[in-house]
C-alpha cells in the first residue's frame, strides 16, 4: 500500500527576508519535497518582520508559500507574543492544509505552543523537527559558550547555567528545562545534521532511537575548476564567507595575520564576505575595523561584503579555500557543504561540527579553536601548492537537495 504526504514544512524565518543557514536548508528542503513522487503536496511557513510588529497575521506570499507575523517576547521559556494567532489563525491554516506531516526547523521567533496546536488539531499529524543549534540546551542564544568569557561549555547544570544567568535560580532553569522537554514530547522524529549535536541533544534527555542524523541538502552542481594561477603565484587565497559576529571568529583570523611577518603577510589575501557586522555590539565593531584598516591598506584583506546566495559560486570561484574560524560548537555550517559543493578544501576549527564535516589532512585542515598563533602556521602551510592539491583531490561530492528529501521521505515522514 502506497503513501502519500502533504508536508507543511515550518522555519523561523523566510529567505526573503533572512539568508541564515537555517531557513535556507529549511526552504531548500521545502521544494525538494515538492519533487519526491511520494509528495502529494507541500506548503512553507515562514516567520517575517514586515516592520509592524507581531500582528499574528499569516498571509499568502505567493503560491504555496505563507509568512507569520510573530515574535518571541519571553525568550527564557520561549513564549509568542502573539498568543492567539497560535490557536486561530495557526490553527486554521492547518485545518485547510490538513498536513499528514509538519516538518518544522525552528521555533526561535515563534515560540513552543504551536506544537500542541498541531496535535490538537490533528493529533495524527505527524511532526518532524531539525535541530540547527542548541538553544534548548544553553539559554545564551543557544551557543553553548559562558557569558562573558566565551569559554567552551560542554554540557548544561542547573548550577553553571545560574551562574551565567545569575538573576535565575536553580528552579528557574529546571523548569526552563521540563518546559522544553514536555513540547518536544510532542515531537514523533526529531532531525540533527551533525552527529555532535545529536550527541549533545542525546545528554539532554532525546532518546536516541528519535534522533537521527542527515545533512543539510545542496545544489547538485559540478565543481568550480580550480582558480587560475599566474606565474610563480601560490594557492595563497582564502575566503570567509557568512555572517560577521562575534562567535564567528574572523577576529581570530585578523589577528593571525597582523602576526606574520610584513613580508610573509604580503604573500595572503583573505577575502571577507560577511554581513551584519553593523548590527554587532559596539566593541566588538571597532575591534574588527582597527584589526582590518592597516591589512586592507597593505592590500592583504578584501572586504568584499555581504552576497545572495546566487553570487556565492562566483564569489568562491576566485578563492583557493574557504575559512571556517568560529569559536563556538558549530553544528554542520552551510558554507562547508557550500565549499564541498564548489570545489574549494576548507581550514576550519577543530570543534563541534566543523570538526566532523572536514577531515583533517583529508579535505581539510583543524585549526585549534581561537588560537591566532596555529591560525599563522597553518596558513602559510595550507598556501602551498602541493597541501591544496592532495586536499582538493580529496573533495567528495555532498548530499544533494534530492538526496537530502528522499533521507527525510525515509527515515522522518512514515512512521516506522
């Protein structure tokens, strides 16, 4: 007997609004579905900031596709501040639409009740939930990192979690926690596209018989050809590419080459496609921008700025490798897979996630987390002809936007 699905797929934002890594899988996903022939139907919900405010309205942005006016206003226990949009104008879409499976990515911007609503409207409507971070875990925006000091934490207590968090109590958290954990009950198969943080979540209390692990789909396109050298010119371009703050440690990168010597420097360029860094904390804004103004100058570093992820392809198109920096448990960033799909080896931190996506020596190269001092040694070895060629001959080809739906069709969207 054959099965068909109707996938309401769910993000706490739309791209056309919002180009992080989340939503992006999360669309990508949404018209991959679309294709599978088990599909009778699939739909999009996406959180918008239209500029007034958490009306609760959903509307139709073109055909398929629907945006949510909502917000969070209690972000300890995750709380929408527009309630009752959540039990009548949710609710309702989900009435018409009749979904037998809502695969959600987030609940960030959204809160957690619309959980129960799903299954008290249908309650065999089945829920799918990818997991992207770890903010049910830590309440510090979900990066696992102590307040203040940006050291690595590796696991939640009530009593370290008071300590960054010191106007809570112990009880404050523990019911932060069982708040969490009773609307996730809710939820029939949770997805994680790292096994680091299915592992993470797997201490938290999921079982891991609910947890499976499959990563975010790309582009099925061939790789980009190598960057053309001139005469006597190394593999000696790197690119970082995605969003600009604090966690993300391109500060950790300026540093670096603000310690090689003048005339080693001279032989790098970084080229930095970020965005955001506008909307970062005071001090940290003017850290980058002293750290960058003498390398720009020097023609060392190349503020390229913000790109669609249309220009992406051209823009790693003119970079040797892709630099992953961050001082965080990165879950499985996109702009690996995007740097897999591209052609170009990667030097990445060596923790959470980006640990697990590259291979050390295989098609990448580990970099101690925040260590400038490795951060120049490396660089300078990885500018070598022969280190890009023996990564670059190591490139496998990642999941495809087809493979990554036909995953969820058989692992997440029957029920077993």
């Amino acid at each position: 007997m054959s099965t068909t699905h109707r996938i309401l797929v769910m993000a706490h934002a739309h791209p056309d609004f919002s180009l992080g890594g989340g939503e992006i899988a999360a669309y990508n996903l949404f018209k991959a579905y679309r294709e599978l022939p088990e599909v009778e139907d699939a739909w999009y919900l996406g959180r918008a900031d239209r500029g007034r405010g958490a009306t609760g309205a959903i509307s139709l942005r073109r055909p398929n596709e629907y945006l949510w006016e909502q917000a969070v206003h209690d972000w300890f226990n995750m709380k929408p501040v527009h309630k009752e949009s959540v039990t009548t104008w949710f609710a309702d879409l989900i009435r018409a639409l009749r979904p037998s499976v809502v695969h959600t990515h987030h609940y960030a911007h959204l809160g957690l009740d619309y959980l129960r609503v799903i299954k008290q409207v249908d309650p065999d409507i089945r829920i799918v939930m990818t997991l992207h971070e770890y903010m049910a875990i830590c309440n510090n925006n979900g990066q696992m990192i102590k307040t203040g000091s940006f050291k690595l934490c590796s696991r939640e207590s009530l009593d370290e979690c008071r300590q960054c968090f010191p106007e809570k109590t112990a009880e404050d958290f523990w019911l932060r926690k069982h708040r969490y954990q009773q609307y996730f009950a809710l939820v029939d198969q949770f997805v994680s596209p790292s096994e680091f943080l299915r592992q993470r979540y797997i201490d938290w209390g999921i079982a891991p018989e609910k947890i499976v692990v499959i990563e975010n789909g790309q582009s099925d396109e061939a790789p980009l050809p190598p960057r053309p050298l001139r005469d006597g010119e190394t593999r000696n371009r790197f690119g970082f590419f995605g969003q600009i703050n604090p966690f993300k440690g391109l500060d950790v990168l300026l540093e670096a080459l603000h310690l090689m010597k003048k005339k080693e420097r001279k032989q790098i360029v970084l080229e930095v496609h970020g965005a955001n860094l506008e909307h970062q904390p005071e001090a940290y804004r003017e850290k980058i921008m002293k750290l960058r103004e003498p390398l720009i100058k020097e023609g060392v570093v190349r503020w390229v700025g913000p790109y669609q992820p249309h220009e992406l392809r051209r823009r790693m198109a003119g970079v040797d490798w892709v630099v992953v920096p961050s001082i965080w448990w990165e879950n499985s960033p996109m702009v690996i897979q995007e740097a897999f799909t591209c052609g170009r080896p990667l030097l990445v931190s060596d923790i959470g996630g980006m640990a697990e996506k590259v291979g050390d020596g295989v098609d990448g190269i580990h970099v101690p987390a925040g260590n400038s001092l490795v951060w120049v040694d490396k660089i300078k070895m990885s500018a070598q002809i022969s280190t890009w060629n023996k990564m670059h001959a190591r490139l496998a080809k990642p999941l495809s936007y087809s493979g990554c739906a036909a995953a969820h069709a058989k692992y997440c969207l029957t029920r077993s």
